[in-house]
C-alpha cells in the first residue's frame, strides 16, 4: 500500500520491486535517457509522470502503464537504451521474438510472486530492457 495516500492504495509487484531492491531511481534514469528529449519521465510518488515536449502531460499508476506509454508513443531509443545499459545491441534484442522478451524468466517471476516472499535479483538495466519488452508485446497482442 502507498502510504502517502488517504486509505491506502495497492502497489503494483513491480513498483514494489524496484522501490524493495532499491532501483526505481536507476530505472527512472534508464527509463529517461532512452527516451531522451521525445519524452520527460520523472516519479511522483508510486504513480508517474510522463510529459511530452509539446507540454501534453500523463499521469500513470504504475511503472507497466509508464512502459505502455513510451512503447505506445515511439518514445523509445532501442539502440540508445542497450547502450546505457552495456547489453548487446538492439539489433541482435529485436531479433527476439514477442513470448521471449524475458529469455531467463525473471522478469515473470517478478510479476507473479508475492512480494513478501524471496525474489530472483534483476539489475536496473536487466528490469528496465525486460519491463519495455514486457510493454511491447502486450502492444502487439492488442493489435492482433
């Protein structure tokens, strides 16, 4: 639950994941610098803030939504992204295939234990590339 909000509010396992391990802050950067100047991305408590350089200015619940946005809106430097993050590059990442943006499974394991319990260890970089494949193939499913 957010404590900063009257009654209470649920937290998304991701959100608590990253605030648990301590990477939101690395996430947010990740997140910012791949979407360089198309987008501003900044963290307003457990919610997000993405604003547009015309001024247009979302405000989303959770770090799934946030992902969704930038995929949505071609926000996103692929290339630039696998670079801040020391992967290999986005051409070899693309090649992968919808089902497969998690090849290790982690990222899923996350989405789907309870958070009180042990959590297979990401790094920021790792959670970020796995969080906006995540957001990509639920892009595509919802066109099909």
């Amino acid at each position: 639950m957010c404590a900063g909000c009257p009654g209470g509010r649920a937290v998304s396992r991701l959100a608590a994941y990253v605030n648990l391990k301590g990477i939101k802050g690395e996430v947010a950067r990740l997140l910012q610098q791949a979407a360089g100047s198309r987008a501003t991305v900044s963290a307003f408590g457990d919610q997000w803030i993405l604003r547009s350089p015309t001024g247009r200015q979302q405000v989303l619940p959770d770090l799934e939504h946030l992902a969704g946005a930038l995929v949505a809106g071609g926000t996103v430097d692929r290339n630039r992204l696998h670079c801040l993050a020391g992967t290999r590059d986005a051409i070899d990442a693309d090649t992968r295939t919808p089902d497969n943006h998690d090849p290790d499974g982690r990222f899923d394991l996350i989405r789907s234990l309870p958070v009180d319990g042990e959590l297979p260890e990401m790094s920021a970089a790792e959670f970020t590339l796995a969080l906006l494949g995540h957001a990509d193939q639920q892009r595509r499913a919802n066109r099909l």
